[in-house]
C-alpha cells in the first residue's frame, strides 16, 4: 500500500480548489510549475515524491493567508472519496483558524499533521 500526503501550498499554476493527484516529478512540474517565492508547498511535494508517497496537491493563492482556499480544500478532503491520506501538509501556515480546521480532517483520516518550526511556533504563540 503506498502511503498518500495531502499538501494545501502555491504554486505558479494549476487550478485552484482542485485536487491535483500526483505520482512523479515530471507531472509535478508539468501540472504545478516553479514555486512562488517564499514558499515551502513544492518543496514538501518534491520530498513526497522523493520518498515514494502518492500526493495530492491543492494549490491556494497564498500560503498561510488564502484562508477559503484552505477551507475549500477541506472541504474536498471531507467529502470527496479520496484514497486514504496518511498526512496533511501546510507550510506557511501559522493560523490558529486554519490550523484548527485542519483537525478535522487529521481525525477523519487518522493522519499525521506536517508543518515547520517556525509555523508551530506562530500557531503556539498565538493561542
């Protein structure tokens, strides 16, 4: 069984509110393009294809900010009939309202929640 990551980042293209399923490298880059500066979603998806997992992409207009973006692609994750996704991702996100919402679906699925240092610590100090 492979295992599967969801990731909500930017990217240059793609559609948006729409679940990019990806297997290589090469479809990454023809689907999603360069990532905008300052951004971590296309690094994180890189190391998920690196490593073998499936992925699927959601591209939001601006990490951590675009917040009906991340909703949107909740909302998909709660409803759609997705293979099973053993971690979500969402770099750039400091927000205690998106990060709160994402809860939900770590529970639905029973996955991993994957961010950086400096997003936990936003979220943390936040509280």
């Amino acid at each position: 069984m492979q295992h599967t990551v969801a990731i909500l980042g930017a990217a240059e293209k793609g559609k948006f509110n729409t679940p990019h399923f990806l297997q290589d490298l090469p479809q990454l880059i023809d689907c999603l393009g360069n990532p905008p500066p300052d951004t971590s979603g296309l690094f994180f998806a890189i190391q998920a294809l690196m490593f073998e997992r499936a992925l699927i992409y959601f591209r939001v207009e601006e990490e951590g900010f675009s917040e009906a973006d991340y909703y949107a692609g909740f909302k998909t994750l709660e409803t759609a009939k997705l293979p099973s996704i053993h971690a979500l991702c969402l770099p750039g996100v400091g927000s205690a309202s998106i990060l709160d919402a994402s809860k939900n679906i770590c529970q639905i699925y029973k996955s991993l929640l994957i961010t950086t240092p400096a997003d936990l610590h936003d979220y943390l100090t936040s509280l």
